[in-house]
C-alpha cells in the first residue's frame, strides 16, 4: 500500500472554508467565490494527498471560538486528517526560522505571525509534508528556504500558476475595403 504525500492545512484555509456568506457586500461575494474555489480545491487534492494540521493551527483555531467544534466541522467538509504535534525537532526548525524572519525584518515594522508561521513551517518540514495548504502565504516561500526545504506552497483560492486557461475577447476584423 502506497501512502499519499503529507499535505499541511494552515489556520487561514481552515477558517475561510467552514465560514458563512453573511451578506452581498462586495467583499463578501469574493469571500464566498473564495470558499468555494478552497472547497473545489481541497477535494481534489483529497485523491493525491492525506491531510494533517499541526498542533498550533488548533490552538490558532480556539481564538474565535470553540476549536472542538471546528474540528469537527472541519471532518465532515474534508473527511480524515492528522493533528500533527509539536515536537522537539520541529520546535527547532521553527526557532531557525523565526530568527531568521525576526534578523530580515525591517526595523519599525509590525511582528505579525512570524511565530505561529515559523511553528507550522516547522511541523511540515519535521513532518516531511509536500506543500502547504495555506491563503495568506506572505513568508512562507522565505521560511522553507531557511531550512533548505522546496515544499509547495499552494494557495487553493487563486487558479494555478502554470496551465492556467485564459480567456480573451476576440474583436472582428473590420470588413475588407471594396
């Protein structure tokens, strides 16, 4: 029996996928084009990959709410998956990167997730995943250069980078001169 290659869920897909349209603003019907394409997204890698969410995604999950909960919802829209632990070696990869991030970081300029970024990173690289699932991918292209580390980052809300179909309006010729 052949195992599928790791593929890591971060917060951000998780959160985007098991919310609910509230309204018809703008901004609202991308969200809701957003969640589908993830949605579309993940079903599909469900043939190629196992799903496994780190530790510190849970724990990120509890921040609006009740992480138990989401979890479960989170099984019935995708099926089966890991919660990866945190352990000693990918504590270790995530200090790498987290020194490295902090070092590079302009002077003045906001902290943000480098923590809990670095600590998902980490956990894929200990855990040998092939890609990261993820929406706000800012740093992690950056953070697996690090650790000398090619795993993907996919972004399952926005269409492929490479073979992606292009449609475009052809204008008619303009009748030949009589």
């Amino acid at each position: 029996m052949t195992t599928h290659p790791l593929a890591i869920l971060d917060t951000s897909v998780i959160v985007l996928m098991l919310s609910k349209k509230v309204d018809e603003s703008p901004a609202e019907i991308d969200a809701d084009r957003r969640r589908e394409a993830v949605r579309e997204k993940l079903h599909d890698m469900q043939a190629a990959y196992r799903f496994g969410i780190p530790a510190v995604v849970v724990a990120e999950l509890g921040r609006g709410g009740d992480p138990e909960s989401m979890l479960t919802a989170l099984v019935g829209a995708i099926g089966r998956f890991r919660v990866l632990p945190l352990t000693r070696g990918a504590a270790v990869f995530a200090a790498k990167i987290r020194c490295d991030a902090l070092a590079k970081r302009p002077p003045g300029t906001e902290r943000g997730a480098i923590t809990y970024d670095a600590l998902i990173c980490g956990t894929a690289f200990a855990s040998s995943a092939e890609c990261v699932v993820i929406e706000n991918p800012r740093d992690f292209e950056k953070h697996f250069l690090v650790l000398g580390s090619s795993i993907d980052v996919v972004i399952p809300s926005q269409p492929p980078r490479h073979g992606q179909v292009h449609m475009m309006q052809v204008k008619p010729k303009k009748a030949p001169p009589k």
